[in-house]
C-alpha cells in the first residue's frame, strides 16, 4: 500500500474515533452500562473494519490485532491523562483521552502493518 494510500486511511479512521465518541457516549447512556465497555466495544468494532479491509490477513489475526489495538490504545489513553499535562486547556481531560486515543490506534495500526510488510517479503 502506497505512503499517501495509507496516511488518506489513518485520517479517515482518525475522524472516524473522533466523530464516533460522542455516538458511543450517547448509545451507553441509552443502555446505561459501563463507558469504558462501551467505547472499547465501539472502537474495537471500527478496528475490525479497518483491519479486514485494510490488513486481509486471516480472519483470526484480524480479530486479535483489532481487539488488542481498541484495548491497548484505550489503556494507555487513560495512562495518558493521568499524566495531567493538559489541565490548563483541557481541565476535565476528556478531549485528551479521546485525541490520545486515537493517535495511540493509529501509531500502533501502523506497526501492525510495517510487521505484516516485513513479514511478507
């Protein structure tokens, strides 16, 4: 896959995480459960899209690297906001949760993927 092929994908499912947060906030007041579980399902919905039309690798690994990446990046979303190094333009640390979530997917789909080019050749 071309470099700019890939980045016009990372953008896309940039704001795809950027636009489906609020949609996945709202779906977990509806049903009233846990948030976390919520936007964890949510985004690990958009990582299978993503890697069975992106990665096409066996439908086992996709589902791994999807559900480890939504796990992962969440994790270390929530590390950093503990961090507190935005208080002052983000006093409750939801846009950074949400923003460094969604850099952390991106960064971590493109290691899957420099794995898989070196893996194949």
């Amino acid at each position: 896959m071309k470099p700019q092929v890939r980045i016009l994908i990372y953008s896309i499912l940039f704001f795809l995480y950027l636009t489906s947060t609020q949609l996945l906030l709202e779906l977990n007041e509806k049903f009233k459960g846990d948030a976390f579980v919520t936007l964890g399902a949510g985004f690990g919905i958009l990582n299978l899209i993503y890697a069975f039309t992106a990665l096409k690798w066996k439908p086992l690994l996709n589902v791994l690297c999807a559900v480890g990446i939504a796990a992962l990046a969440m994790f270390l979303a929530l590390q950093f906001t503990n961090l507190h190094l935005l208080v002052n333009y983000d006093p409750y640390q939801v846009k950074t949760a949400i923003f460094a979530n969604a850099v952390f997917s991106i960064i971590f789909w493109e290691i899957v993927y420099q794995v898989k080019i070196r893996k194949s050749k």
